[in-house]
C-alpha cells in the first residue's frame, strides 16, 4: 500500500512491522510512549551508512537522555543486517524492509529504487514531529539536529 501523498510532519506516523537483527520482529507501535527516530538508509556497509550508523551509535547516551528509541531501516536482508551490526557494534535494531513496503509508506524509496537517506521523529502518540528526505544522500543528519527536533517532540 503507498500512500496517496507523501507523510509529512503532523500525520500519524504508519505502522510497521519488520523483522530485525537480535532475531526479533519490531513494530513501530511497540514503542508507544517514547520517541522513535526512523532512519532509512541507503545500504549496509556503504561509507556513508556506515559514518551515519556509527554517528548515532556513539552518541545512543544523547537520545537515551531524551527517551528516543532509534530504528535503523534498509531493503538488505537480515543476515546482512547481522553482519553490519556486530561489526560495528550498533546498540539498536536494523530492520529489514527488503520489499520496501515501509520506505513506500514512508515516500523515501528512490530513483534507483533504493531507500533515501531519511529521517522520521515520531512522538510518544505516534505523530511525526519531524522529517528529512535527502535528496543525494551524501550527507546526513547530525545528531544534535535531531536531538533537538525530539527534544521539541
């Protein structure tokens, strides 16, 4: 299902459910009650994923500070994910939407078919309070950025 127009900031975030590394499935709503922040990148093991993955990662004491749970997307299956992870160690899950239902929902699936470089808050009720679609994916949001957009959450 894609929606007719694209989410936006103030809608009600979609609910999802992905399987995950850990061998768990997560669901967005499970988190009710806390700030999610939603990545979608691009690929595991990319230089700039990677960079991104391990900006966050080092900093998981500023969004625990502001109860934010992160949940990191891409269309690479688990066993990808698996690997991505313990090599670097991520404290948070990397889902697996290698149909790309989700980044659909989202509006972030690309030209090239692959997920953009996007990043959703949303609320404790489920409402995104904040979103960035990039457009090349070269860079990435910095994490004082989106502590602040949970912040105002």
């Amino acid at each position: 299902m894609v929606a007719s127009k694209p989410v936006d900031v103030g809608d009600l975030a979609p609910d999802f459910t992905l399987p995950g590394t850990s061998n768990k499935k997560y669901s967005l709503s499970q988190f009710r009650g806390q700030t999610v922040v939603l990545v979608f990148y691009p690929g595991d093991d990319t230089l700039v994923c990677t960079k991104q993955l391990c900006a966050y990662n080092n900093e998981l004491n500023q969004f625990a500070s502001v109860n934010a749970q992160i949940l990191a997307i891409s269309a690479q299956d688990i066993a990808s994910h698996e690997a991505f992870s313990a090599k670097h160690g991520y404290q948070f899950p990397l889902l697996s939407d290698t149909e790309k239902t989700v980044a659909s929902l989202y509006s972030v699936v690309g030209l090239l078919g692959l997920p953009r470089r996007s990043v959703f808050v949303v609320d404790a009720k489920g409402v995104i309070k904040y979103a960035h679609r990039a457009v090349l994916g070269v860079t990435f949001r910095p994490v004082s950025e989106l502590i602040e957009a949970v912040a105002k959450a």
